[in-house]
C-alpha cells in the first residue's frame, strides 16, 4: 500500500501558482511605486532646474544693477575727487547736488573728511563737528591707496542719522599725500526696493553680501534687514575656492530655511550678489503633483491587491477542488490496493467480468485451486470460463454453469454459493458464490473458496457427535432402564443390590468417557501450558507405572527390558505416566491373557531419542486402521464387547507431541501390534 501524500505535496501544484501571483502583484507594485518614484523625482529634478535657471537670471540682472549702481557711486567720487584737489574747500557739493551732477536718489549723501577725520564737506548741512576717524570707511584708507572703492557694512550716518552704505576713496595728492576721503552714502533700501521686482516667494531672500560675510543689503520676503552676518555661509567656502558663480541648496546660517541659491561675485568689488528661493514655496506645485501621483499609485496599488485577493481565492477554491479530487483518487487507489493485496493474501480466488461478460481480472491463487497448469483465461466469455471449470468437477457436481447459477440468484439476493467438487489436483471441495454489480466497469464477480477441510472438519465433528452420542446413549440405556425396574417393580435386596451396582458402573463409565473428553479438550486448549516439565529418570517412571498398572484378572503382569542406568528426559510425570498406562491398557484389552505384554526402553543416540516400545501379541490392526487409531472415539474392535471411550491413544498422541516426542505404531492381524512412544533426550530438547 502507498504512503498517504502529505499536505507538502498537496498543496505544492497551489502553492506555485499563489507564490508566482503574489510575486507578480509585489513586482507590479514594486514598478507602479518606482515609476511614481521616478516621475516625482524627476518633476522635482525639472523645477528645481527650472528655478535654477530663473534664479540664475535674476541674479544676473541683480549683479548688473549693482554694478551700475557701483559705477555710478564711483564716477561721483571720483569727480568729487578731482575737483576738490582742484579747489579744495571751495568745493560746493550742495551746488553739485541742485545742478544734478549728484543724483540725490540713490545716494544719500556726499561728503570730504579731512585727513583728520573730520567731516568737513557735505551735500548737506554740517550742523556740528563731526569726528568720522573711527570709521572703518575711513581707517582702511588712511593706512595706503589701495586704488580700489571701498564699500563699507550698513552703518548709521552721523550726519544724516539714516542706515547706509559708505562708499570710499582715498584723496591722494600729486606726491602721494594722504589729503583725505570721499565718501557716499547709499541707502541699502535702494537695492531692497530693486529687489521688490522679483518674485521669490514669502520665505524668498535677495541680499547683497561682502566677501566679510556681512550683508549690505537683504530681503526676506518683506523684511529688510542690514548687516546680518553669514560668515559661515557655503556661498563664500565656494568663493574662496574659485567657484564665482554657482547654485546650491542647502538651510540658511541665519535663519536655518532651506533654499535654492544662485550667487555671482562682482568683478572688480568684494560683493556678491545672492538670491535664494524658498524649497518648501519652489517646491508647492511639485508636491501637489506628487501627492496626486501618489494617490494614483495607491489606487493602482489597492486595485492589484484587490485583483490578488480575488484571484488567490479563486486559486484557494481550485485547489480545495484539486485536494478533494485527489483525496478521492487516493481513495480509490487505497482501496485498489487494499483489495489487491486482500486478494493476493486471501487464500479465496477472485474471477471478475466485465459487462460484456468477459473474464477481466483473475486472482493469483485461482489456478492453484483448479489445475496445476498454467491457464490463460483471461478474455474468456462466460460460457467458455463454465466449460473450463465444468471440465475440471467431479461428475454429478451440483455446479452446471455460471449461467444458470446468475439465474438461480433471488431479486433481492446477490450471492447464492454452490458447493463443486474439483478432481485435481487432488480431491478438493470449492464453495462458489456469484455477486452481480450494476458498475460500468465490473458485471459480476465469481468467488471460490476452499472448504475441503471445513468439509472434512464438518464430517469429523458430525461422527464424533455421532460416536460420543453413541457412547453415552449405551451406558445411559442400561442406566435408565435399571433404574425404572427399581422404581416400578419390588425386587428382592438381592436384586436391587446387583442393579445398583450395574447403575454404578454405567455411571462410572459414562465418567470416564465424559473426564477423557474434558482431559483432551483442556490438553488441546492449554497446550501445554499446564504441564511441569522436570528432569527425571524415564527408567525409574517406566518402572513405577508398570508396578502401579493393575493388569486383567488373569492377565501376567507386563515384562520389562530396561536399561540398567538411569536414562534422564525432560517430561511431566504426571502427563507421561498417563500416556504409558493407557497404551499399557490397550495392550491387555486386546491381548489374550496367557500372552504376556512386553515393555522395552531403547536408547537411540543416533536419533538423539528414547524409544518405549509397548509390545502385545493380540489381535492386532490392518494398516487402515493402524491410520486412525488415534482419532476420537475409534476402536479397533466395533463390535463393543471390549470396553473403552475410543479417546485414549488421542490422549496419548497430544501429551506425547507437547513433549516434543511422537507415536508410531507398527501391527499386523492377529500377530499383535507394538505402539513406540519416543521422546527426545536432553541434549535434544536444550538444542529445541
């Protein structure tokens, strides 16, 4: 028979399948999330490159008006300059200022500090002596000419008393004396207000910035500041290292937003201009993209999964399908199987036809039971399968043919067996039973059973009912009728006397066959298992039997021929001590009194045995009858004037084979016969 398939392999054909969906539903979404991936990070590479290339722009235009602005504040001081080593304090910077020459607009004021630092010339009134010597714009040019215009951090104008940028130049006579310094003064909302233009955002900064790090300018959104410091801004690391103009991202040294910035250093000036344009406003358009992209993915991702789902149920119901149809295969395979092996164990034959009546299936133990040669019957119809068997019964069978034995089944009865006796090989007795079926496959089926031994056991239990009966009945009738005459009719005590003592032995007979009945059926039954086997001395036992053997009246005591050492076995006593007397008995019942029985021990090494031979010279047995003195209740003599229950060598036959040992008997008529009980030495029975 097959191992059951474990559920591994049962559910092996689903799980490859449900494992490649749902590796196709993760793929399918792993693409649908990169794509939404990639398209966002693209959308945020193209506007951030978009805002670049804006920024970038605006920061040229930036840098332009600066530098405008720059040269514009320089040609004013360079002028201014000029005329006053021309005329020196004559100098009128107000005059200039009506006449246009100084565009009042963009610059504040302008003025002279002497070379002590005094501010002695102004567009604008001097209401008081100013000392500017502290000024950074100032003191950078005191020191040597640089030739360069310096552009100071936002300070507080003294003079004017509003925030502004200082523009510098040293004033330098012809042979190089330090004569003083012009300056201008700038409002940086001059350049905030340029940068109100441009469109940045709220968190939006525009700025200029020195290459110190301070901011001359600067616009958050709506918010001016001056002179915000950024040292530590990535802007000027890129500067210092050649890089004049670039873009960047990264969060504000001053106030940590995160921006997109562009820068561009001006040529010939420590100023850069910057612009930077807050990520989360660059970036607003961008996200609602993203977010409307990822709904979509989550949408296309909720729709597979949904598809997944119903698509593992369906597989789920496939397979539950698949599981019973194979559970239901196995089944039948099981039962094939069974049935094969039933078949082939059981020692019944099979003969199965299809429903064209033809011979499809023949077990192995069919042609054993029927003929010795190897038939092929296969293929055969009905009629020819009945001929073959009709060929091979005894004449005056019961069994005439499958046909008429189909015809013989009642309408509500599927099995009805003949009995059919079979000539070879040897004489056997087959019980046929014939079972109809309604398949597509199987039209009926021929079963044959061996019964030649219930046969036989059926014949031996109804004769040995048959005898036991007959046994009984004899003693019982003379008991029965001994005891009415002593209830009916008035004897004399003489009488009664002789008739109990005949009811008595009756009884004691009917004892005796009943204990001999009991001893045997509980002998067969224990087999054995009561038995005390000893060592003993089957010299000595033989011995004590034959001294407690109380032989016919007139009978000679049995001669003995022993051995004159001790002759050891392993034996029950009790057991073997039974069996000796019973053939001792049989020996004086059928032997004439004035032939003396003889009893001989022979050692048997060859055979590894004893052998007790009992040795009468009665009226001995022909062979037949020789083969069934040990079955039940037979008696040589049937005409019953020898007493007995026919039970005694059956006795002796099971307690002489629970010895391991055996019976032969060997008689000739009227010679007398010699029953050997053999039993196995010692050595034999520890070999056993």
């Amino acid at each position: 028979m097959k191992a059951p398939i474990s559920n591994r392999h049962n559910h092996a054909p689903y799980l490859r399948p449900l494992l490649l969906l749902w590796l196709a539903t993760a793929v399918l979404l792993g693409l649908a999330w990169l794509h939404v991936h990639l398209l966002s990070e693209e959308g945020r590479t193209k506007e951030l490159a978009s805002a670049e290339r804006d920024l970038a722009n605006l920061t040229r235009v930036s840098q332009e008006h600066a530098e405008r602005t720059l040269r514009s504040a320089d040609q004013v001081i360079r002028f201014v300059q000029a005329r006053y080593l021309e005329i020196g304090a004559r100098l009128d910077l107000a005059a200039l200022s009506s006449q246009g020459v100084i565009n009042t607009e963009i610059f504040n004021q302008v003025g002279i500090i002497d070379p002590q630092g005094i501010y002695i010339l102004s567009n604008l009134p001097i209401k008081s002596r100013l000392d500017l010597s502290d000024r950074e714009h100032f003191k950078v040019h005191v020191a040597a000419d640089t030739g360069e215009l310096f552009v100071s951090k936002p300070v507080l104008g003294r003079a004017s008393g509003k925030w502004s940028v200082q523009l510098s130049r040293r004033i330098s006579r012809a042979n190089g004396e330090f004569a003083g310094v012009v300056v201008v003064s700038i409002d940086p909302g001059y350049f905030t207000r340029f940068y109100n233009e441009l469109q940045l955002g709220s968190g939006g900064v525009m700025a200029l910035y020195g290459l110190d790090g301070v901011a001359r300018a600067r616009k958050i959104g709506r918010k001016e500041e001056f002179g915000t410091e950024a040292a530590n801004s990535p802007m000027l690391t890129r500067i210092a290292m050649g890089q004049l103009s670039a873009s960047y991202s990264a969060a504000s040294v001053v106030d940590g937003v995160e921006r997109l910035y562009h820068y561009r250093k001006l040529p010939h000036y420590q100023l850069v201009v910057l612009n930077g344009v807050d990520m989360k406003y660059l970036l607003s358009n961008h996200r609602q993209a993203e977010r409307a992209l990822w709904l979509q993915a989550v949408i296309l991702s909720l729709l597979l999964l949904a598809l997944a789902m119903v698509l593992t149920r369906h597989l789920q119901r496939i397979n539950q399908y698949m599981i019973g149809r194979q559970a239901a295969q196995r089944q039948i395979e099981e039962r094939n199987e069974q049935l094969t092996a039933i078949f082939s164990m059981s020692p019944d034959a099979f003969v199965s036809f299809d429903t064209t009546r033809h011979i499809t299936y023949i077990s192995s133990t069919f042609l054993p039971m029927i003929a010795r040669a190897n038939v092929q019957l296969e293929g055969l119809s009905e009629q020819e399968f009945s001929n073959w068997l009709l060929r091979h019964c005894e004449p005056g069978s019961s069994f005439t043919g499958i046909a008429d034995l189909r015809a013989q089944v009642p309408a509500q009865q599927t099995d009805l067996p003949c009995l059919m006796e079979i000539r070879q090989p040897g004489k056997r007795i087959l019980q046929l039973s014939l079972r109809t079926s309604e398949s597509s496959t199987v039209s009926q089926l021929l079963h044959f059973r061996d019964v030649t031994r219930e046969t036989e056991i059926d014949h031996m239990k109804s004769e040995f009912l048959s005898t036991a009966a007959h046994e009984l009945r004899t003693p019982m009738a003379s008991i029965s009728g001994f005891a009415e005459v002593l209830m009916t009719q008035t004897l004399t005590p003489e009488e009664v006397s002789e008739f109990l003592q005949i009811i008595h032995a009756r009884s004691q007979m009917m004892a005796g066959i009943l204990n001999e009945l009991l001893d045997l059926a509980r002998i067969e039954a224990r087999r054995g298992k009561d038995f005390l086997y000893a060592r003993l001395d089957l010299r000595d036992l033989v011995v004590q039997t034959v001294e407690s053997f109380l032989p016919l009246p007139g009978s000679a005591r049995p001669q003995l021929n022993l051995p004159a050492q001790a002759q050891w076995v392993m034996a029950d006593a009790q057991k073997l001590q039974r069996a000796i007397l019973n053939v001792l008995s049989n020996a004086y019942k059928y032997s004439d009194a004035k032939h003396p029985v003889r009893v001989e021990l022979i050692h048997q090494p060859e055979l590894g045995q004893f052998r007790l031979d009992i040795i009468d010279q009665g009226i001995g047995m022909t062979p037949e009858q020789v083969a069934r003195v040990c079955e039940r209740f037979y008696r040589a003599d049937a005409s019953g004037k020898v007493p007995g229950t026919g039970l005694g060598m059956s006795i002796v036959k099971e307690i002489m084979t629970l010895h391991r040992g055996n019976v032969s008997i060997r008689s000739q008529i009227g010679q007398g016969t010699c029953v050997s009980l053999c039993l196995p030495t010692i050595d034999e029975v520890n070999l056993l």
